[in-house]
C-alpha cells in the first residue's frame, strides 16, 4: 500500500482534512484502508464520520466483506452506526449481507437487541423484500 495512502487515515474524530481526501480519492482508490475507514465512522456524529459516511454508501456491494468482519466483533453501537447510515442506504451492499441481517433479525443476543440491531435488520429486509 503506498504510504501517502495510509498518511491519509483520520488519525482522531475531529480529522476532517484527512477524511476529505480520502472522500476525493474515491473508492477504489481507498481500498487498502477500507479498515482504517471504517473505524472513522464509530460514532456517526464525530466530523469524520460526517464525511465518510456518505462515501462508503457509495461504494456499495464491494464493502460487503469488511461490514461482515465489523459485524463478527462486539462493538454493537458500531455495527448499528454501519447499518443504519450504510446498509440501510445501499441496496447492493444490503443484498449481499441478507444471510447477516436474517441473523440479526432473528437470533440476536441480549446486548444486541440492547442496540436494536433486530429492529434496523429487519427494516433493512423489508426495504429488500426480504
């Protein structure tokens, strides 16, 4: 990966020339650090979320991989933030993860449901027909 690419990973929450640049390139430019991005978007209210977010809608059903690894971890407010202000806005991505969101949807875990990762599932297959 070339090193001005990983120079351009927001290094805190309130990074936004970074997370700029990183919105100009583009994907696929911004592959490599699909991963970094992604912890930029934690809290859809930090500044640098406010500029990624929209970014990762865009690339849609190619982010399927990297949201599936977000979603094997336990940070359910993060994985909430991916599907409300990502999936939910990107039917390709959305398709690709339904076996994911049926999951969710109907065999979620106490702290899952805590964060209603059920409810923006299931809301997420109705938008599909699902």
């Amino acid at each position: 990966m070339p090193a001005d690419l990983r120079a351009l990973i927001p290094r805190h929450k309130h990074d936004t020339g970074r997370a700029e640049a990183l919105a100009a390139l583009g994907f696929p430019a911004i592959t490599p650090i699909l991963p970094e991005i992604l912890q930029s978007v934690q809290d859809p209210n930090w500044p640098t979320a406010q500029i990624l977010l929209p970014l990762l809608v865009g690339i849609g059903a190619p982010l399927a991989p990297y949201i599936r690894e977000v979603l094997q971890k336990d940070d359910y407010g993060w994985q909430y933030t991916l599907l409300l202000r990502v999936v939910y806005y990107s039917p390709p991505l959305a398709r690709e993860l339904v076996p994911e969101l049926r999951r969710l949807a109907e065999a979620v875990t106490e702290a899952q449901k805590a964060e209603e990762l059920d409810v923006i599932a299931q809301e997420i297959l109705a938008e599909l027909g699902e």
